[in-house]
C-alpha cells in the first residue's frame, strides 16, 4: 500500500515513517504513529483480565513497520487475510490513527449505516 502524499509527510515529521499495524475488533486494521501506538500500546496492556480477547485481538496482532522512501508499507499477508482485505483498499483518516479497510466492505458497512440512521449515534454533533 502506499501512503498518501499528504499523510506521508505528516508521519515523516512525527514518527519518522514508523508505524504500527495492528488489528481491530471491527475487522479493519489500524495504522498508528509509532508514538501513538506505545501511548495505546500501554493502555491496552493496563486493562483487567476480562479484556483479554480485545489484547489479543489488537495487542496480539501488532507488527511494527517503516515506510519506505516511496511511502509503500507491505501489509502482512495474515493481517490482510483476518481484515479481509483483497485488492482495492480504504485509507480512513481518524484523527491519531489510520482505519485500512477492504473497500468493498467499507462501502457496505456505510450503506447499512447511512440506512440505519445515525442521528442517536451522533449524539447531537453538528456541522
């Protein structure tokens, strides 16, 4: 995968193109700074014995990496395969991270959203 231009840039700066990737329960995966990720990285770890199938999930699944010169990441393919990931995928800014999503199965999950209705959900957020 390679990173937008106007991401790429933006990790140079903080993290000097080293990112984690890891899993999430929702079945995408996540990219963090590196800085982030240790910040998230501890919290995670931190939680009761009860969580212990979110540390699996996320904390089990964790690989670091560094974007090259040309701002190409290789996902792994395992990580590809439990995400679901195909060919074309969705880079999904989210403020500290990235989500990477199979497009498709983004596409779909934002339909049933968009026809569920997701005003309750906003929780009175306006533009």
């Amino acid at each position: 995968m390679t990173m937008p231009s106007r991401h790429r840039e933006a990790l140079a700066s903080s993290c000097a193109l080293e990112v984690t990737l890891t899993r999430h329960p929702d079945g995408c995966l996540l990219i963090y700074p590196r800085g982030c990720w240790e910040k998230k990285r501890a919290q995670l770890a931190a939680l009761p014995y009860s969580a212990r199938f979110l540390q699996r999930i996320v904390l089990g699944s964790a690989v670091d990496m560094t974007l090259d010169k040309a701002g190409r990441i290789l996902i792994p393919a395992d990580l590809r395969t439990l995400a679901g990931i195909d060919r074309e995928v969705a880079l999904v800014g989210m403020g500290g991270h990235f989500e990477l999503w199979d497009a498709q199965r983004l596409a779909k999950l934002e339909a049933e959203a968009a026809a569920a209705g997701f005003e309750a959900a906003a929780g009175g957020f306006q533009f």
